[in-house]
C-alpha cells in the first residue's frame, strides 16, 4: 500500500508541477505585452532572465516522469499521462520561449515609440492566455470534448494575425521608413499566434491522454 500510495503521490506531483509551469507560462506571456506596450525596458530584462525558471521546472518535471517511468512500469492510462505531459511541458517551454522573443524584441525596439498603438496584439494575447487556462482544466478534468473546442478557437488567433499583418503591411507600403518598426510589431504577433498553435497540441495530447488515440486537430484549411 505504501509503494501505491508513493506512486500516486508521484504521479499527482508532475501534474501539480505541470500546472505550474502552465502558470509561469501565463504569467510570462501577460508580462511581455505590458512591458512592450509600457515601453519597460527593465522589465523586459527581467523577462529573458527569468526564461530560465521555466527551463528548470520543465528539467524537474522531466526527471520526475523517467524515474517514475523506471521504477514503476506504469501501465495503460498512468503510462498515457506521462507521455502527455512529457509533451505538454515541450510545447509550454516553447510558449516561455515565444513570450521570451516578445521581451527581446521590445528590446530591439528600446526607447523608440512603437509605430502604432496596440489593439489586436494584446488582443491576440489574451485570447491565448485564456485557451491555455482552459486547456489546463481540461486536462484536469481528462475532458476531452473541451480540448477539442478550445483547438478550434486556434482559428480566432489567426484571425486576428492576419488583421494585423495586412495593417502592418499598409503601413509599410505608405512609408518605408515604417518597415522596421512594422517588422518588429509583426514578429510579435506571430509570436502570439505560435502560442496559440502550442494550445492546439497540448489539446491533442489531452485527446490521446482521455481515448488513446492521436488525432491532430485545427488541420490547415490551405
């Protein structure tokens, strides 16, 4: 009973530990677009520096998943879980790393205004904020019709890429000395929609994880 109970409490702590790190995530992605839109280059800093965090739960978390997989030979549904968050905590450290490229590039930016204020980037933001949220408490909850809805919001953030593209892209044809800045507001949007692309993952994972089977989601329609 002592060894079970050792294993369930293992297997509690790398969803504990994940959901976390989903936290973190969260938190850094909302961080970003502040500082960019605040022009705070100091926190900007503190953001690349603090990308480091999230490396080090993901390396945890990792640890703990083989030394679980080694020592107990877990079966059917506990085997699943582990793999899905073997991939999940992949696609969060991606999304540390997108918001961490937003901090570099209000960096690249530094004390010049941004050629336009912000409307559909932090919009962008929001929403992949939002679907990460709930993509956690359907994995919580093993719903997997709730993964597969939110995957299908995937089509919202792109939406709002493209309405920024083209805006951007205006700006650049009416004045090419709008390019740069324009580039860099574009690398940030894209950022946010790579996000969003790794919701969509995380979703397939908690597909697999309910039914045991992969089934990719949102496929392009081009």
């Amino acid at each position: 009973m002592r060894i079970r109970s050792t294993y369930e409490n293992e297997l509690q702590q790398i969803q504990d530990q994940m959901l976390v790190m989903a936290s973190m995530v969260d938190r850094q992605i909302d961080r970003s677009i502040q500082a960019l839109k605040n022009r705070d280059l100091d926190e900007s800093r503190r953001i690349v520096a603090d990308d480091l965090q999230i490396n080090k739960i993901r390396f945890d978390i990792e640890e703990l998943c083989i030394q679980i997989i080694a020592t107990q030979q877990p079966m059917a549904s506990d085997l699943r879980a582990i793999v899905a968050v073997l991939n999940i905590i992949t696609d969060l450290e991606r999304m540390g790393d997108h918001a961490e490229g937003i901090a570099k590039i209000s960096l690249m930016i530094g004390d010049e205004p941004l050629l336009k204020p912000l409307i559909d980037v932090p919009r962008m933001a929001d929403k992949a904020r939002d679907m990460l949220r709930r993509t956690m408490d359907a994995f919580v909850e093993r719903d997997a019709e709730a993964a597969k809805r939110i995957a299908e919001e995937d089509d919202q953030v792109d939406a709002l890429y493209d309405q920024v593209y083209r805006e951007l892209l205006t700006f650049m044809l009416s004045e090419p000395s709008n390019i740069t800045r324009a580039t860099y507001l574009l690398w940030v949007a894209h950022n946010l929609e790579r996000i969003a692309d790794r919701v969509t993952n995380i979703c397939e994972r908690i597909v697999f994880l309910v039914t045991g089977r992969m089934q990719e989601m949102n496929v392009s329609k081009y």
